[in-house]
C-alpha cells in the first residue's frame, strides 16, 4: 500500500531514517573532521532529504507520478546545490570533492528512499573507503615528493 511507504508508523519507515541518517552521518562525520564546509548537518540534510523524496515519487506512483521523474529532478536539484560549494580562486579550483561527496549522498539517499538500504550503507562505505584511503595515498606520495599532473591550474582535493 503506498501510504505506508511514508507512514511513521511503520518499521519500514524508521529503517529508512535511520539507514539514512547513519549514511549521511557517516559521511558527514568524515568532511567535519576535515574543517569542510559540507559536515554532518548537511551530509544527513542531503541523504535523509533525498530519501524522502524518492519515497513520496514512489507513493504517489498508483495516482500518476512517476518516480523516475523525480529521480531526475533530485539529480538536477542536487547538481546545482554541489556547484555552489565549488570556487575558483586564481589558478586554484577548491571545494570539487566536496560537490562530488553531495552528489553520492544523494545517490546514496536515493537507493535507501527505494527501499535498497543495504546498497546504500554499502556505496556509504565505498564513499568513506575512497575519501580515507585516497587520502591517505596522496600523504604518502606528498611525503615522497611526488606532484601532480603537470597542469597549469591546480584542482584542490579539498
């Protein structure tokens, strides 16, 4: 029954808000620790936001909606929201993983708002896996003395 996709309620519901805050806070938890604009608040805004989206596109599927329409929409939405943390500053582009980590948030959002909560703690964990670990290579290649591609700007890691 559709209502109960958005009844608080039910156990499906709190599964979904809890899978969904603990996926943004995860994330989020990650960027705070790294001084970046986008910490905990909106990492767990982000995920449980989209969640709830794709969860209404769903309900509402049996009176006409269309859930993939509102997929697109939240992919649209979300793309503008990461290039406003994006800045250039002389030759200096800063804040692109942080739009990059807003719009897997919102990937991740979006497979728990459709019900798929293990892929999303699973691409939480790949997200973690990726801006830890990459992290710790660059340190590692930092510490050897190792730059970058030779480009004539430099796109910050922030």
């Amino acid at each position: 029954m559709p209502n109960e996709l958005l009844d608080p309620g039910t156990r499906d519901f709190w599964l979904m808000v809890g899978t969904a805050l603990l996926c943004g806070g995860a994330v989020g938890l990650e960027r705070q620790m790294r001084g970046k604009v986008a910490g905990m608040r909106t990492s767990i805004l982000i995920c449980l936001g989209t969640a709830f989206f794709i969860r209404l596109g769903l309900a509402i599927l049996p009176v006409g909606g269309d859930p993939t329409r509102v997929l697109g929409q939240v992919v649209s939405g979300v793309g503008f929201l990461g290039a406003g943390v994006i800045l250039a500053r002389g030759d200096r582009i800063m804040g692109v993983t942080t739009a990059a980590v807003i719009w897997i948030l919102a990937a991740v959002g979006s497979l728990i708002g459709a019900g798929f909560l293990r892929a999303g703690l699973t691409a939480t964990l790949l997200t973690l896996l990726v801006l830890l670990g990459i992290q710790a290579f660059e340190n590692r290649a930092r510490r050897r003395g190792l730059r970058g591609s030779g480009m004539h700007g430099q796109v910050d890691g922030d």
